[in-house]
C-alpha cells in the first residue's frame, strides 16, 4: 500500500512537470504568437499608413490633373476669346478703312404713322435720288403704331431699315382739349432720335416726315450744309424747307438764308445738337418748342430759298391747317444744284451779318400806308419797316406771306428782317424797327 502511494506521488509530480513543462511551451508559443501578430499588425498599420500616403498623392495628382484640365478649358476659352477679339479687331480696321471713304453724311428717317399711301409715295420720291448715294444716306422708316398697312408697306423695301415704336403708356394732356396726337408724335420723335444716334451711333439725321417728296439735289444740299453744320456752332439745324416758299415768292434755286427761326419739315440735325435737345425734350408740340429762344439760344437755322422738299399731307394730325394757302402752293426745286461747287463760306458766323446787310443796304426803302402798292412799281430790291407785330401781320396779309409769329420772331426772320421775291427776281424786305441797327446799317 505504501509502496503504490510512492508510486501515485510520483506520477503526480511527472504529470505536474509534464502540465509545468506544457504550460511553459503554450506561454512561449503564445508569446511568439503574440510577437508575430504584433508585427503583423505594425506591418499592417505601416502599410495602411504607406496607402493612406499613396492615396493621398493619387489624391493630390488628381487634384493637380483636374486643375490642369480647368487651366487648359480656361486657356483655350482666352485663346478663343483672343482669336475673336483679333478678328474683331481686323474687322473694324477694315470697317474704319471703309468708313474712310463709305463714312455716312447722315441717316435719314421718314417718320411715319398710319398713312400707308403717303409714305409709298415718300419712298419712291426719296428712292429716286437715294439710290445713288445709299451708303451716305442709309434710309430708315419709323412708325409709331401698329398700323398693319404702313407696316407691311414698308418691310416691302429692301433698301431702308424698318423701325417701330409701341408705346402704349396712357397719354395725359395738360390742357383741357388738346390733341393727343401732337403728344404721341413727340414721344416717337424722341425715341426715333435716341435710337439712331445713340443705338446706332450716327453723327447726323435728317428727318422727314411720310408726306414729303424730295428736290433732285436734296442729297447734295445736306452733304454741302453738314461742314457748315459741324463747324459753325451757331448752327442749331439744317433745313430744306422755306415757309414763304410758295411760287410767286421765290425764284433762286441757288439762294441760301439763315434764320432765327426753325423751319422743320425735311431737317438735319447733329448729335451734339441732340445730346443737348434728348434729356429736355418737350411732351409735345416739338416744334413749337424748338422755336422757343429759351431752347434755341441765340442759335440759328440754314434753309433755301426754294424748297427742297413738297409737304403734300392735306390729311393728317394738324387736319389740313393752312395747306391750300401756304403748303400746296410751295415750289420744290427741280433744278439740280452742283453745291459740291459753291463755297458756302459766307453762311458762317462771322460772314453772314455783314453778306445779308448788304442785301438789305442796297434795297430801296418805301414808306406809307401804301407801301406794298409802292413795292409793285419799284425795279429792284425793297424794303418796308413794320413797328410792331400787328403792323407785320398788317403788310404780310396785303402780300399773302405767313403772318405767324413764335415768340417774338416772325416766320423765316433773321433779325427781325424776312425777305421773299415779289414779282420775281425782286425781293422785299420786310424790316423791323431795331433791325438795322442790329445788322450794323446807319
């Protein structure tokens, strides 16, 4: 018994240094275990570290691909943009080297509304004579409304450019009565002038109305009058027109006037002269306006002595106001005027006073009640003294001139003098009582 306890011992003490020995074995195998998942781990961690910094750098290329690409887009929109401005360039060189010898003198617009058969007719009259000098006098229609007629009518002509004018604001008159067509007519004057000075920046116009017919030389007179104009800035405007210009009181085609009074009806003006007239423009009754020395300054207004342009509208917004007296007797010029020819020098500023007192020195002067009686049997030159307004409105009523009066300046005056033929070639003179002095006469 004792001897198989010995024996027990012993082989719990083998079997406790076996599971020692086991222990010891598991401990260094877990142990090496343990180093290798540490390195594997560290391995791992170093290489997610190295593929966290390679993405990074794939990252930063392709950051630096992208901003490449946007600089390359970029580039090419300036290298496109370079190209069109050169282009644009080379073309306006080439535009200016035109414009050199193709340079407009001025636009020309026919101001029309609902008259469909007028302004065909003003077409073909302009056409007649513009188509020879198109490139100076590009040709504009504007109407104000939609009258389809004039529309159509117009559109219908490939050589003038068609504009319109809608404005459907309400018209308030400021007195009570008053015709909303003098208000609509200056509106669209205004937005015609705007547009063609400064939409499509030209330097002059000359603006007709869609009842008028043109003079053979009508071109050539506006061309000739343009240096005058740009030149001489006690010019306000150019115009076509004589209101005394009915046949029995003309007879010069080649007679120029300067007056201080505006004549309108076929009239060129500049864009300094719009620059300044644009911002104050009137509501309506334009003319009348222009007439005004408050607006016109001192300034004055070139015209012939016989008509370049036929104002043939019996029917329109002013319902005929003295057409068969003043209007449809006028005399249109049909003689073709060479005026590239005739030096206008003495229209200037600083010639014309002392060229029309000339005139007016040389004249006989009459006297009396019947002084128109008197004038009839005087060869040569006349000149009749009025007091007053009543007075001029007294003679030019027995001679059968405008008797109208704007602002204290009669119709045509240049100084208070207006002058016409009378029982042609003799011209009268028709004198107010400080116009002498003012022309320097003794």
């Amino acid at each position: 018994m004792p001897k198989f306890l010995c024996d027990v011992r012993v082989l719990l003490v083998v079997a406790a240094i076996a599971f020692i020995y086991l222990q010891l074995r598991l401990f260094a195998t877990q142990s090496e275990y343990a180093e290798r998942i540490a390195a594997a781990v560290e391995a791992e961690n170093h290489c997610t570290s190295q593929m966290r910094s390679l993405i990074d750098q794939i990252s930063m290329q392709q950051g630096r691909i992208v901003a490449l690409e946007e600089q390359k887009k970029l580039q090419d929109l300036e290298c496109g943009q370079l190209r069109t401005l050169v282009q644009e360039l080379e073309r306006k060189g080439l535009q200016r080297l035109i414009d050199k010898v193709q340079e407009p003198v001025a636009a020309i617009v026919i101001m029309a509304c609902n008259r469909a058969d007028y302004l065909e007719r003003t077409i073909k009259s302009v056409l007649k004579y513009q188509s020879s000098v198109a490139s100076k006098y590009p040709l504009f229609v504007s109407q104000d409304g939609a009258d389809p007629s004039v529309r159509s009518k117009a559109l219908s002509y490939d050589q003038l450019a068609y504009m319109q004018h809608l404005d459907n604001e309400p018209v308030k008159t400021e007195r009570p009565g008053e015709l909303i067509a003098y208000y609509k007519i200056a509106r669209h004057y205004k937005w015609a002038l705007d547009e063609l000075f400064y939409k499509n920046n030209f330097s002059r116009v000359i603006i007709l109305e869609d009842d008028m017919e043109i003079a053979p030389d009508f071109f050539d007179y506006f061309e000739a009058a343009a240096a005058l104009l740009d030149n001489d800035k006690s010019i306000m405007a150019v115009s076509s027109w004589n209101d005394n210009g009915q046949k029995q009181f003309v007879h010069d085609p080649y007679t120029l006037y300067r007056s201080d009074f505006f004549p309108g009806l076929g009239w060129m003006l500049s864009k300094s002269i719009w620059d300044e007239l644009s911002p104050k423009w009137p509501k309506a009754y334009w003319d009348d306006w222009l007439r005004l020395k408050e607006n016109h300054k001192g300034r004055q207004f070139i015209h012939p002595e016989v008509c370049r342009t036929y104002n043939f509208g019996e029917h329109g917004s002013s319902f005929g106001q003295f057409f068969k007296q003043y209007l449809e007797p006028i005399k249109l010029n049909d003689v073709r005027v060479d005026w590239k020819s005739i030096d206008l020098s003495f229209l200037r500023e600083d010639k014309y006073p002392r060229h029309f007192a000339d005139m007016v020195k040389n004249a006989k002067p009459v006297y009396g009640a019947d002084a128109v009686l008197k004038a009839y049997n005087i060869d040569g030159d006349v000149r009749i003294q009025y007091r007053d307004q009543a007075d001029f409105e007294r003679i030019a009523r027995q001679f059968g001139i405008f008797e109208e009066w704007k602002d204290g300046i009669p119709r045509t005056a240049y100084k208070g003098v207006v002058v016409f033929r009378y029982q042609t070639p003799r011209r009268i003179f028709l004198v107010a009582s400080d116009s002498l002095r003012q022309l320097g006469i003794d």
